[in-house]
C-alpha cells in the first residue's frame, strides 16, 4: 500500500494506481472527459488537472490526474485557486465551439458536460465569434451523431481498438479542424458499436432508435439481466408506461464489465411486435381466437388423451428455470420420459463440469493461451470475444483455432477445419502442441456447433482428453470451457430438462414428428428446432412471439417474455442470476408457471402452483443450489475417458446462423432486420 495525503487529509491505496483512481477510491471526486478507466489513457481533456507535492516541492504548472502515477508520500490538491482557474479555462475553450442545443439534444439530464460545466465552468462566455461547423457522419442505423457536440475526448477512437478490435472510427485533422468518423465514412460493423453512445460524454453520439422519445427522468428503471445469449449480461430496462423504451449496460466485472453487444442493447423494439396476446386454436387449418377455460380445456383433453411415450416437449432458449421446472413437473406426472432443453441438436451430457465456462469468463484475463474448438465467439458471445481481444494484444499470448475460418477481430493460429485433427492434438504431432506446451494456465473454448451431430458427445469426450494432456486442467486452474449460446440451457441442464429412460433426444423427436409415432408436441419457447412441415401431430406452443413455434401450433398459449415476469437464469460459467419483470404482460397473457398449472389442474393430475412464490419454494425444495443469487456453480473434476473414439463423419456446425436475427424476439425487431440487411456480405452474422 502507498501513503498518500489528499487535500489535507491521509489515504492508504494501492501501488501503481494513477491519481485519479487513488481520488476516486478515496471518496475524492475529480472531473475528466477523456479519461475511462477501462481505456488506455488519452490525457488529451485536461480537465482532471490537479497540483502535486512531493519531496521537491509544488509542481510547477497542474498536471493530469490520469496520466500521473501515485508515489510515496504524495500530496494532491485538488481545491487550490490555480486548480480552479485551469479548470475553468479547460471548460471555457469546451463550450467555445460548443452548441446551445441542451434542450433538444437526448444527452439531456445525463449529460457529463452539462454536469461538470455547472460545477466547475465560470457560468458566462467571453467568446463572440463564430462557432465551428461539422458535418453530421453516417455511422449506421443505431448510432446517431451531431458531431458540432464533439470535444475530441476521443473515447469512441479508443473503443473501437480496444474493445471491439476493428480499428473503425479515428481521427483526423488538428486542433479545430480535428474530426471523428469513420473508416471511409463507412457505417460502422462492430457488434459492440453501441457502446460508444454511453462513452461519448456529450451528445455527439447518442442512440437513433431512441432518439427525441423520452427524457430520463420519465423512465423507471429496472436492473435485470440479458437473455439474448447465455452470458448473462447485467443490464438496465428503461421503461415509459408498459413499453420498454431503451436497454443500458450495468456494471459487472465479472461478466460483462461495462459493455453489452448491439443486439442486447437494440432488440427492445421486438418486445412490442408480432405479440401473441390472446389463445389460439387451429380449426379447419386456420388459427382462430378462443377464450383461456376453451384453451386449457383442449390442452388438457389432447395431453391426456395421449399415450405417455406419444408425448414430447421441448424448451426454447429464451425459458426462465421456473418455467422449465414447471413444464418438467407437468410431464413427471403425465409419466413422459421425452423432455428435451437442447434444441440444436448438441450432445451435451453429464455433470455441470461437462458444460460449464469452468474457467469463468473474467478466467480469459489470468490466462497465457487460447484454443479455440468449433467456435465462432465474434458472433456467439461478442463480450467474450472481446476479452480474447484485448489478451491477444499481450505479448506471448497464442490462440489457436480447430473449426471454419471466420474474422475474429485478432490473429489466430488456423488448425484447419477438419475435426479429426484433435486426433494430432491429443498425440502431439500437430505444430501448434508446441505453443500448447508452453502455456502454464490456457483455456479452451468449445462452441455448440462442435457438439452437434451423432458424434458430438463422443467429441466432447475427446476435448476432454486433449484437455487432461496439457495444462488445461490441474489442481489450480480449470480451463475447460463449454460456450453456450442459448440463455435458458444451463438451467434447464441443471435441473434435469433431458430425456428419461427409453425418452427421446431432439433428433428421435423430430423424427417421431415426422413419422407421425408421437401424438402431442409441446413446446415451450421452442422456435429454432427444424420441423418444416405441419401433420397430424398435434402441436402445443407456448410464448410470446408469433415465429416458427407459432406457425407450427394447433394451439397456442400466449406468455410473457423474460421482461414480463421474474425468473432464474444460469449464465454459461453457471453464474445464478435474476430476471426482474420491467413491464406487464401483454393483453391476455399469463406467466408461464401459470398456465401449466391450470393444465395439471385441469387434468386432476394434483394441485398446481398458487403463486410464484410457492413455485420458488418448491423449486428450491429439490435444487437448493439455485437459491444462490450471483454465485457460480462448481463443477466436480473431470474424468478422462480412455476409449478409442472415430468421429470420421462429424463436422463443425453453425452454432448461431444470424448474429443479429437469432431468436423470436430479434427476428421481429425492425432494428435488427435492418443491421441484418445492412452490408451483408461484409459484416459478421449476416
């Protein structure tokens, strides 16, 4: 620790922080535009200037806080008149080329110039001259820019190298002709772009969905989580009335630190589109309205008209726990063994260690190397990929690749695309072992589209091998990662959503479908599985978009989406996290927990659940792990299963076909069908 003395008074900090972190964890507030503390530093605002003392007196002229680090026995005035004059000349030559246009520009109320201009600036403008003129850039169709707002604190500059690792918003010019745009004046194709918006500390970039719709002060806000992948990013609902109005990151270093993908932070706008808000039911081949008592009464009569075994279900990827739980209860007692939470086609299986991020995702950052297994994390968990960036930046840091070639933003290894090339990794005969050797705590990534196929369990008992014959795993350190890329599938494994004895797995129920040998499907959420046709089979679905599970229903249970009622999620590395409901439910909807409840009722199979406290309680009853808010579940150690293994015909799939149109709530958003068609064949998911 260093002993440091601010404006009179005694702090202990930690070594090598700058000045204006050791101010800040001391309680001491110090104004800065440019600086960010999960960017390199730019010291280009100069408004964080403070003076210093130390062994050979006062500094000379203020210095930058940020850019200045902390040593033994320093004093830091941050309240001298000298500090206060420079303060207020850095916020006069701001506001010089700085617009008048507060109450029209959507920064409004949260706006860091707005603030600090009041609490440090002089309060009048001397300058009489005209002001500078800049023309607006074309950034895309969720980024909206008046740039005459900029004051080059060159944030966004920063963020596209750093993070997202396109390189695609600079600089140019000097002084007052300074600009910022973009590569070519191209719209940018980051799949973090939007992050930029809540770094510009003016309203130079500010969001084009949201843009003149509401003042800040007229949201409530809610703090939930983010389903649109299984990361599980922290995030903050603002709504106006029962209509979700924008989605803001929250701060969580463990898994998302302060960033969220563009689709997390966009797809709002679906929530309102293509709503199923009332039961439907199909007669004669069209879907038409019917009341709730008619709709549980035809669920309830097809289900126990049924044969137990004739009967299937299957989760969607958006399904909170309860509701997985509640639809596994339902079909316990109905005495079907055909349950199934894996509707790509994966094979995963076994204890949690089996399909955990066991390293964790803030794991990436100890970590000295990478191997990359059937995955594209670009697209399938973009803040993932955006920690493997910054590691791949490190000197030393090697990352290789085994699965088709795609632009990740940072060079790799390519190992081909051959999945029998584990083989020459197991044994040691490829090139890259020798990299491996040297790597004291790597991690491996395996995506879903590795999994898929009738041979993927057996791959992933061979990156099980590969795993125990380097450093992956040891006593310290577990580097074994199975990315997901559906939010619900954690906790359906964790709780047991797979087939019975003798029940069928996702392909044996497609094929049951199509054969017509299962009499009743229920899906719940399910809107990715492949049946293409519709036949005899009667068809539940229950959820809240009308998309393919939809189209494919003979009846149809309207639900809430996740914003609409509270549930349990577990993230990829098995983090337990809540989802808290921001708005109502739309028209007739009902929770999911719910319905379910009424059919078992109906079906006098015993008493449903009253409330959604009793389905906690019960579901905490039989998983009591769960009850654990943001903590990680443990998986137990992994066994090495010695057997020869031929996977001649297995290859790598897709795990996510379309970044940007991945589940029922993207797929009716406008502003997602939009970024899709926008440069298609030059941007990454499309």
């Amino acid at each position: 620790m260093t002993k440091i003395n601010i404006d009179g008074k005694d702090f202990e900090v930690e070594e090598n922080l700058s000045i204006i972190q050791a101010c800040e964890y001391s309680g001491v507030e110090i104004p800065r535009f440019c600086y960010h503390e999960k960017l390199s530093i730019a010291g280009n605002c100069r408004m964080c200037l403070v003076d210093i003392e130390d062994s050979r007196g006062i500094s000379p002229k203020p210095v930058a806080s940020c850019a200045m680090q902390v040593t033994e026995g320093l004093k830091i005035h941050t309240k001298t008149e000298r500090v206060k004059k420079a303060r207020e000349g850095v916020m006069e030559f701001l506001l010089i080329n700085h617009p008048l246009d507060c109450p029209i520009c959507d920064q409004g109320g949260e706006c860091d110039l707005q603030d600090q201009s009041v609490a440090y600036g002089v309060g009048t403008s001397r300058y009489e001259q005209n002001k500078r003129s800049v023309e607006n850039k074309d950034m895309g169709p969720f980024i909206k820019t008046e740039m005459n707002r900029c004051i080059h604190c060159t944030r966004c500059v920063r963020f596209s190298t750093e993070v997202s690792g396109l390189d695609e918003i600079g600089a140019i010019g000097r002084g007052r002709d300074m600009e910022i745009t973009t590569y070519l004046d191209m719209a940018v194709k980051s799949e973090l772009s939007g992050n930029v918006i809540d770094l510009c500390p003016v309203g130079a970039l500010t969001s084009k969905p949201y843009a003149f719709s509401a003042r800040p002060w007229e949201l409530k806000q809610t703090e939930s989580i983010d389903v649109m992948d299984a990361i599980g990013s922290n995030i903050r609902i603002d709504s106006k009335g029962n209509k979700v109005m924008r989605v803001l990151p929250r701060n969580n270093d463990e898994i998302n630190e302060e960033w969220i993908s563009d689709k997390t932070r966009f797809f709002w706008d679906g929530l309102s589109l293509q709503r199923i808000d009332k039961p439907y039911l199909r007669q004669e081949g069209k879907l038409k309205k019917i009341s709730w008592k008619k709709a549980i009464e035809v669920a309830a009569e097809k289900l126990q008209s049924s044969k137990p075994e004739k009967i299937a279900s299957i989760v969607g990827d958006l399904a909170s726990i309860e509701s997985v739980y509640s639809l596994k209860k339902l079909m316990k007692m109905i005495g079907s063994p055909n349950i199934e939470c894996r509707q790509d086609g994966s094979k995963i299986y076994g204890g949690r260690e089996n399909w955990l991020f066991n390293s964790k995702i803030s794991g990436i950052d100890e970590s000295d190397g990478c191997l990359l297994i059937g995955t594209n994390p670009r697209i399938e968990a973009a803040l993932i990929n955006s920690r493997i960036i910054r590691k791949s930046k490190e000197r030393n840091y090697s990352i290789g690749l085994l699965g088709n070639k795609e632009d990740l933003n940072y060079n790799y290894d390519f190992l081909g695309n051959n999945p029998e090339i584990i083989h020459e990794l197991i044994k040691g005969t490829n090139s890259f072992n020798k990299k491996l050797e040297k790597m004291e705590k790597p991690i491996m990534i395996i995506g879903q589209g590795a999994l898929k196929g009738n041979f993927g369990e057996d791959y992933l008992n061979l990156c099980i091998e590969l795993a125990h014959n380097y450093n992956f795993l040891s006593d310290e350190w577990n580097g074994f990662n199975v990315l997901h890329s559906a939010a619900s599938r954690p906790g359906a494994m964790e709780i047991g959503f797979l087939p019975g004895e003798k029940g069928k797995n996702l392909d044996q129920i497609i094929e049951s479908y199509n054969n017509e040998s299962i009499s009743t499907l229920f899906l719940l959420g399910a809107d990715e599985i492949e049946i293409n046709k519709k036949n005899k089979c009667f068809v539940i679905y229950q959820g809240h978009h009308g998309d393919k599970g939809a189209n494919l229903a003979d009846l149809i249970l309207p639900s809430p989406s996740f914003n609409e009622q509270n549930g349990l999620y577990i993230n990829t590395e098995g983090r337990v996290q809540e989802s808290i409901r921001a708005t109502f439910p739309v028209g007739e909807a009902k929770e999911d927990w719910q319905i379910i409840s009424l059919i078992i009722e109906k079906m006098a199979l015993g008493n449903g659940f009253k409330n959604f406290e009793e389905v906690r309680n019960d579901l905490f009853k039989f998983y009591p792990q769960l009850s654990n808010i943001d903590i990680c579940l443990l998986g137990e150690k992994l066994t090495k299963k010695n057997q020869a293994i031929k996977i001649k015909k297995h290859i790598f799939n897709s795990s996510v076909e379309n970044f940007w149109l991945s589940n029922s709530i993207t797929r009716s958003s406008k502003l997602m069908c939009e970024r899709s068609n926008i440069s298609s064949k030059n941007t990454v998911g499309n």
